[in-house]
C-alpha cells in the first residue's frame, strides 16, 4: 500500500485524487470504500463490511461534530488543550495525542477514526483489517506487511517501503507532508511517516514533525524532536533525496511496479 499525506479540508463532493490505493496489493483481502461527508476511507476486510462502517463512521462523526459543538476551540487551535473527563472516547484520545505531541487535537482526526472504525470491526466482523483514512493508516493484520511511503516529487517516492512485521500490529503508520496535498503543515518535508501503536498519536507527530523541516535545517532536529515523544515506535523521514529514519523501522525497496 502506498502512503499517502492526510488532507486539511478534503471536498465531499469531488473527494481528493485517491489513485495510489490502486497500487495496493490485497492479497485475500476485500476493498471497498466509505464516504461520509470530509471523511474518505478505503479499507479492506475479510469481505464487505461497508454498511457496518458507515454506521461506525457516522458514529464517530456524531461525537466529534457534538463536541465542536460546544467545544469550539477543539476545531481551531493549533496547541494542545487540556484534558475532558466528560468527552467522548474518540475526542479524549484526541486531546491526548495532541497534547503529547505538542499541537492541537484536530492534528490526530483522520488517526483517530481510521482506528476506532478498525478496532470496532476486527476481531468482531473480520479477522484483519486495513483502515486507510487519506493516507493515516491503521493496520491490524495476519501476517507482516510492507507500506511503501508517497513523497511527492521526491527521488525517493514510492522506492521505500517500511517493513512491519506481526509481531508489532495493530499498529498506526500515519503521514504528514508540507510540499504534497492540502496538509496543514509549516514545514518542508515531502514525507513524515510516524509509527505508533496509538495511531491518533501516529497523526499528531507526524504533523508536529513536519513543521521541524524547515529551511536552513535538516532532518536531524525532526528526528532528535521525534525520539522525545513517548510512545513513538519508529519514524521515516524524506526531503528531496534526503532519507532519516529512527527507531523500529525496517526499510525496504519498492519494486517498479509500484
């Protein structure tokens, strides 16, 4: 499967260019695909289970929009915000992650949701699953995988997949870009890739990172400010043919054909 960057402000009614999940190597997985409203989500399952995660998605959805609601701050700040006892989980594991990656909690939305669709489902309707929400993926399979990273324009893109073996699913392996997509980020990374297995914290670093890729320094200040954040299992990070990686992360080579 391919990386792609996770999206600010995705257009309901066109949806954004989503053909990289066509580079997507199944296996005996089933793909099908759940729109509502910003959301845009591809996942693969046992069989079709499209109908029971509409059903999740408009859940999610419901909490997080009451919550906006009354919590108008939630969908603008860009620093973190205290913790709520009375929230809902979904919108709790946001303001957590925000608050340990150091921005605000809409950073980990598209994290939080591939997961709390992926973990609503699996075990319960199928025995793995894959839950792609714009590039933020939650992973929780049988067997290892390999997730090859979108970088734009970069020499390196789709060439340099991370290997992630069972024994570390479910897992989050969610990307951030500031030179692909409408991702709202300060830096200059083409690509921003954070493994966790917390996947809203997954999002929130890796939008955090991002905007340590700026002008004048290089990669090494986002992968010495990454390996601060408790939690934080591996990340890969690339910026024209430049390559940085740090933790558990095995690199390995795309083919062509990708």
């Amino acid at each position: 499967m391919t990386v792609k960057t996770k999206k600010k402000k995705p257009a309901p009614a066109s949806y954004q260019d989503r053909s990289y999940r066509r580079l997507a190597e199944l296996g005996n997985l089933t793909p099908f695909e759940v729109r509502v409203k910003e959301t845009d989500l591809q996942i693969m399952a046992d069989c079709n289970l499209a109908g029971a995660a509409t059903d999740l998605v408009i859940q999610f959805r419901s909490q997080l929009e009451g919550y906006i609601a009354g919590h108008p701050a939630f969908l603008t700040s860009l620093t973190p915000l205290p913790d709520d006892k009375l929230a809902p989980p979904i919108v709790k594991a946001m303001l957590a992650a925000g608050r340990a990656a150091g921005v605000g909690p809409m950073a980990a939305v598209a994290g939080a949701i591939a997961e709390f669709v992926g973990k609503a489902l699996c075990p319960k309707q199928t025995r793995e699953i894959i839950v792609e929400n714009g590039g933020d993926i939650y992973l929780d399979r049988r067997q290892d995988s390999t997730i090859a990273i979108f970088a734009g324009t970069s020499p390196l893109s789709n060439k340099v997949g991370i290997k992630i073996p069972l024994s570390a699913m479910p897992l989050g392996i969610c990307t951030s870009s500031g030179t692909v997509g409408h991702s709202l980020s300060l830096g200059e990374a083409d690509s921003v890739t954070v493994l966790a297995r917390d996947t809203a914290l997954a999002d929130s670093v890796a939008t955090r990172l991002g905007n340590e890729v700026i002008a004048g320094r290089d990669i090494n200040q986002a992968l010495a400010v990454g390996q601060t954040i408790p939690e934080i299992s591996g990340l890969v990070i690339i910026r024209d043919d430049q390559l940085g990686a740090w933790g558990e992360v095995e690199l390995v080579p795309i083919p062509n054909n990708h």
